[in-house]
C-alpha cells in the first residue's frame, strides 16, 4: 500500500511542479495576475504537504 500510495505522491508532485514552473515564471517577470498569484501560493502549499508526506513515507 505504500509503495503505491509513494508512487502517487511522485506523480502527483511532477504534476504540480509542471503547474508551477509557469507561474513562477510570469512572476519573477512581473508578468502575473493576482488571481495567478494566489493560485501559485495555493499549489506551493499543496505541493510542500504532499512532499512531507512523500518523507514521511520514504523514512518509514
């Protein structure tokens, strides 16, 4: 099961990096919306909780 759910967390945080990269981007330009902005904060949020959840896993 956790092999499984390790997998999922790799997956899913190589899709939200894909998301990211992007905004950052248009950011370090001055190029973003406040709407984009936000959405940045809330993806690097969600990102961070998942990669501690990939330690915790790894470390088990």
């Amino acid at each position: 099961m956790t092999q499984e759910r390790m997998m999922e967390l790799r997956e899913l945080l190589l899709n939200l990096e894909r998301r990211i990269k992007p905004l950052e981007w248009d950011s370090s330009r001055n190029q973003i919306n406040e709407f984009k902005k936000q959405e940045l904060g809330r993806l690097k949020g969600e990102f961070v909780t998942l990669r501690t959840e990939l330690s915790g896993l790894e470390g088990k």
